[in-house]
C-alpha cells in the first residue's frame, strides 16, 4: 500500500521562491514556468487592511467543484461568508462525471433498496482500498458519516432513486440507479466483509428520464449555496495567494474580465473546447483531429485571456479553500510526475490543471502521492471478457478479471510494464458479439466490445501461435493457460480467487487476444490524478514542509490526498470531495453556530 508523505518539490532551501517570500512585490522569476502553468510566488501584505481589495470574505474558495460548493454551502450555513472563485463556469469534473456518489453505512435509498449496511461493513471493505493512505481515524470519520452527508445532499436537492442493479457491472443500465461500484462482489473481498451496493447514481432533476451526471448532485448544492448568500465569480483564475508578515494566508489574486460579453464568449469557446477533447483517447485513431478541434477553440479562448483581463484580489479573512481539482488534463505536468498514465485517456475538464496543488506548494505547502493515477480498466462487460483471462507481456496473468477497473488498471501499469491482453478462445469470442447487444449493456460498452473484436484482436490457430505472434514467453503462457483450465474445470481453485461461472474453458481454436494495455488505441483507459498536497485529516488544514499547518489554507477534493488516493472505486472521489469540503469548512467556522436546516 502507498504511504502519503511530504515531498520536498519544489521548494529546497535557497529557491527563488524561498529567497523572496518576504518580498512585497515578486522579483523576476518567481513564477511558475514549467508544465504550462502560471502561478506566482505568494505576496506579503505587511498592512492587509490598506491593500485594495475586490471583495472579502470569511471563507474564499478556489475551484466550485464537489469539493468546493460542500465548503462552500457548509460554511454558509455555518454562519460564515464565502466568496468563491472559479477559472471556468464552476463544476469541473464532478458536475462532467457519470453520476456516481459512493455512500454506505445504512442510507435511505439503500434501505428503500433492502440492502443491509452498516458502517463498520463499510470501513471493513474500504481499508481494503483505502490502504495506509489515510489514517484509521481519518476512514472511520468517513464511513461512519457517510450516511449523515448523503442526506444533507438530499436536503439540498439532489436526486436519488432505489432501483437496484445487483450484479457486477462498470457502470449500470440507465434504469439502474443503486449498484456495485467496486470490487465487493468479487473473491477475495465478499469472503471478507458481505457486499452491499453503495454506488448511489444521480437522475435527473425533473425525475422524466433514467440518466444523471455528476451535475444533478452538484447544481442543487450550487443552487443552495447561492440561495444562502455565495458571492461566485465564475472565469476568474487564481494565480497568486496573498499572506500577511506571519505567512499566514489571506487573500487570492485572479486573473478575470471586465466586459460581461467577452466573459460570455470566452466560456462559449471553453464549452466547445472540452467538447471536442473529450470526444476520444489521444490514442485513439481520429483523436488528431478531434484533439485539434479542441486545441482550436482553446487557442482563441486563451488570446482573450490574455487581452481582455485584470488583476482583482479577494481577502479570505479566516480561511482559503482549495479545491481546483487534480491535473490530469495537464499532460506536461502528467509526464513529469506519473509518466507511465501518460497514454491514459484524461477523466477531467480543463481546470484538472494541477494551478490549486501548486498555489498551496508556493506557501511552502508539502505534496504527496504525485505519482499516483488511477486507470480504470474494465474488462466486463461485455461478461465474456471478464470470463477470459489478462495476461501481461510475458504471457502471465496478474488480475482476477472480475475485479474494479482500478484495481486492474493499478496492476497492470505499476507492476506489469502498462500491458494487458485479454486472452479468449472462440466460444467467448463469439459470445462476446452477442454480449455487445446485451439489454443491459450500455452504447459506449457495446461500440468498445465490437470495435476491438473486429479491429484490434489478434488471432492464431492454437495457443502456442497465439505466444508467438504476441512474443509471449511460450512456457509462460502454457502454464498459465493450464492453470486457469483446472480452475475453471473445478480441478483446483484459482490463485487469483474467481470461480463459478466467472470461469470458462479455454480450449476452443481459433485463440484471440485483444490488446488492453495502458496504450491500447481502440481501448481506451480513462485516468485520473489522485495526489496532491498533504492535509491534516482532522481539519483539512494543509501540512507544510517543516512538518507543521500552512496557516490560513486548506485544501479538499483532488487538491489532496484523501480517501482515494491508493485505490478509486466509483463515486469515491465525489464523496471524498463532499466529505473534505465540508470539513475544511468546519475547521475554518471553529467553535461557530451549528448548521441551519436548509
């Protein structure tokens, strides 16, 4: 398991950073060049009160994602006024993901369900994520609030629905809205701790169609935290914090328009610029194209950033939030720090930057797990690949193939060099064709299955063609395949613990083998960062280099290191994001008046 420890980049004694913290105005070359980001080294303000400010607040919050409006809302409820402060038009990847939130220890739609859960079945599983990541306290806070913060959620308006989907899925059918988004129903965890469906799908708001993305939980948070009083500022970038003569933090300088209409061009050109560079794998034959279309719209985006904007400070008078989310769709930064996901297809928006991470390591904030990307390989459905077996390059396999996406994803790029190839015989090839027109499976899952059945699968009479066209060790995958034959002949168990009808002979020429590497082109593997800086997991006060707090800053979200840092599971990031926002949000009030009731 990974342990979450400082990293001392790329503040070393004797920087220019260091060297002119105490300056009041940022000498030449304290910006940040590298990685495509412009961030620059933190002001000291010796007198905050004669600076001029744009607006001040209690609270002011870098990025309105998850992470973001829950220490947005919390705060105002709170009795704390919160400014926030967003690059684009607010949501980022939690409003643009698939819906997911991950909740358990007993929630309404899972009684509603007749699902039986409890915290410490929750926790019990989780740890077998979650690893050493966090601590044990920081988990069972988690868990045991889980139920108390999907509520608050309901409260504010987000939508919920009890239709259970009960078998293993990646993502379930439209008309499904509670499912396994995890590896619980899969050997060696059902044995275990007993499985209990926790991925709680959003629909939509006016309850007419069976879909929802991550924005039918967050606008109704959003909706709520303006309702309260939140001052939003939406097409503002954050590019410096301000500290007073403590180093304590203060204040954030953004970057935004002043005419209205250019602001409403400016996000028009965003919104088709995502768009366009979401549409495909950077691997993926066409994504040229694609990708250019995007890189066009952004292009013309950025000239009006740099022609039509100003400076504007705002004053955070108890505390700074933030909570711009990772930096996955920056790939200068993504090569530096995790370059074997570099192939990955980005899961995020244009604001997955890496800017939030950096502004708090300009105050000396200490970073970890940098290096740590999730990549979701889903291997079912269609359920005959998952019934077939994953091999690396040497013809070993790795996975039980029924496992999370992630979990496979994490094996195979940080131990077995990035490759994969699921192995079939022609009963389950076959099979899979048929799967691909399954009821229950979904458009995207369909044109994956039929595009690498008939476009990227290699073929080969018998077996030990097969290691020779793919550069197996032929004795290697001649022990393996016999392996999972006994297995799946009940002979033996299986090492990597699937059985039942997961299992199938494989003994029916012609052999495939379907490439599902990290750089496989039609297969493309969705990635997401999950490190950043180093928070206090009582408080989500950001840690510092010399071991002690950033005084005035705090982080949630994939700003930090959280719940899902080691291992992702559906929904996992989301409610991390809702979980530390509200607690940074707790911190900052102190010993403030209990919520309000919505």
């Amino acid at each position: 398991m990974k342990q979450a420890k400082a990293e001392a980049w790329p503040l070393q004694p004797g920087s220019v950073w260091q060297e002119n913290r105490q300056s009041a105005v940022p000498q030449p070359g304290t910006r940040i060049d590298a990685w495509g980001l412009a961030i620059d080294a933190p002001l000291t303000l010796d007198d905050a009160d004669a600076h001029d400010w744009a607006g001040e607040a209690d609270v002011v919050v870098v990025g309105l994602g998850g992470a973001g409006v829950s220490a947005a809302l919390e705060g105002l409820e709170r009795g704390l006024s919160v400014i926030a402060l967003d690059h684009y038009d607010g949501g980022g990847s939690s409003a643009a993901n698939g819906g997911v939130y991950y909740a358990g220890g007993g929630t309404s739609i899972q009684r509603e369900a007749g699902v039986h859960d409890d915290p410490a079945m929750m926790e019990a599983y989780l740890r077998t994520e979650v690893g050493d990541v966090v601590p044990d306290h920081a988990l069972r806070d988690f868990c045991e609030g889980s139920a108390e913060t999907f509520e608050w959620l309901r409260r504010h308006g987000a939508p919920f629905s009890a239709t259970l989907h009960a078998k293993k899925t990646s993502y379930p059918p439209l008309d499904r809205f509670l499912y396994h988004p995890d590896s619980s129903l899969a050997e060696p965890f059902r044995s275990h701790t007993p499985p209990a469906a926790r991925g709680h799908r959003t629909v939509r708001r006016n309850g007419k169609k069976p879909w929802g993305l991550g924005a039918g939980i967050w606008e109704p948070l959003r909706d709520a935290a303006l309702k309260r009083g939140l001052q939003l500022h939406t097409q503002a970038e954050a590019r410096q914090l301000g500290v007073d003569a403590t180093g304590r933090v203060i204040g954030v300088r953004v970057e935004m328009f002043a005419d209205p209409a250019v602001q409403k061009r400016y996000s028009r050109l965003i919104a088709k610029a995502g768009a366009w560079m979401a549409m495909l794998s950077p691997t993926f034959p066409g994504a040229r194209f694609t990708f250019a279309r995007g890189y066009h719209y952004l292009a013309k985006a950025r000239e009006l950033e740099r022609q039509n904007r100003k400076s504007a400070w705002f004053r955070a008078r108890r505390g700074v939030v933030l909570s711009a989310g990772g930096f996955i769709c920056n790939p200068e930064m993504v090569r530096h720090f995790a370059a074997p996901y570099a192939a990955g297809l980005p899961n995020g928006t244009l604001g997955d930057n890496g800017s939030g991470i950096m502004l708090g390591v300009t105050v000396g904030g200490a970073t970890g797990l940098m290096e740590r990307v999730s990549a979701w390989r889903f291997l079912s459905p269609p359920a005959s690949w998952g019934r077939g077996m994953l091999v690396d390059g040497t013809g070993a396999r790795y996975v039980n193939e029924t496992w999370y996406g992630a979990r496979i994803g994490d094996a195979m790029v940080e131990r077995h060099g990035g490759r994969g190839w699921i192995v079939l015989d022609a009963k389950l090839f076959r099979q899979s064709l048929r799967d691909a027109f399954a009821p229950d499976t979904l458009g995207f899952q369909r044109d994956i299955t039929l595009v690498n059945a008939m476009f990227a699968s290699v073929k080969a009479a018998t077996p030990e063609a097969l290691a020779r066209k793919m550069g197996f060790d032929p004795a290697v995958f001649a022990t393996t395949l016999e392996t999972y034959n006994r297995a799946a002949r009940r002979e033996a168990p299986d090492p990597l613990f699937k059985d039942g009808a997961d299992l199938a002979v494989l003994d029916q020429g012609p052999f495939y083998a379907i490439d599902a590497s990290v750089d496989a082109r039609m297969f493309p593997i969705a990635c997401m960062t999950v490190g950043g800086l180093l928070v206090d997991e009582a408080t989500g006060a950001v840690k510092s280099l010399d071991g002690g707090r950033v005084a005035g800053l705090y982080a949630a979200g994939r700003n930090a290191v959280g719940i899902c840092s080691n291992l992702y599971v559906s929904g996992l990031s989301y409610a991390d994001c809702v979980w530390s926002g509200r607690r940074a949000a707790r911190a900052i009030a102190g010993a403030g008046p209990e919520p309000t009731d919505p």
